[in-house]
C-alpha cells in the first residue's frame, strides 16, 4: 500500500502566536521520554507558542492552556507537531 505523507513540523520551527498539537518525537532516548513527562508533554497536548528568544531560541510556550514555560531549542527540534487552524 501506499502511506499518506506525514504534514508534521518540528515545534523549533513554529513562529510565535501559533498553536499547534504534539503528534510525536523525533527522537525515543529514555531520557528524552523522561523529561517530556516532567513537562507534561504528551501525545495530543495543545501548544500554544507564546514568544521565542532571540538569543538561544528557546521557545515560551503554553502547554494546554497552562502556565507557559520555556522549552530548550533542543528539546523543540526533537517534538514534532502539527498547526491547529
């Protein structure tokens, strides 16, 4: 058969303002994993990209209408995420 094309993006590349849904990782390190949970960051979570900094562009975002947190450009470019209309 022949597999419908993945439209995921890595969250590293979603512009501030935008929201978009968790759809899988880029990378499956046990630690990854583990550190994904301690930000209650799972399958079908809501991001909502509230600011990026220039600096080290690390990422302020809203995870289900959470409080925001910043999220490392390192983490961000192994979530893969789909934008929300």
């Amino acid at each position: 058969g022949i597999l419908p094309e993945l439209a995921y993006s890595h969250l590293s590349d979603i512009k501030a303002g935008k929201t978009c849904k968790l759809m899988g990782v880029a990378q499956d390190s046990a630690v990854f994993l583990q550190l994904l949970t301690k930000l209650n960051l799972s399958l079908g979570a809501k991001l909502a990209i509230q600011e990026i900094n220039e600096f080290d562009r690390s990422i302020f975002v809203s995870i289900n209408d959470a409080s925001p947190i910043f999220i490392s450009h390192e983490v961000a470019k192994n979530i893969l995420v789909k934008i929300l209309a």
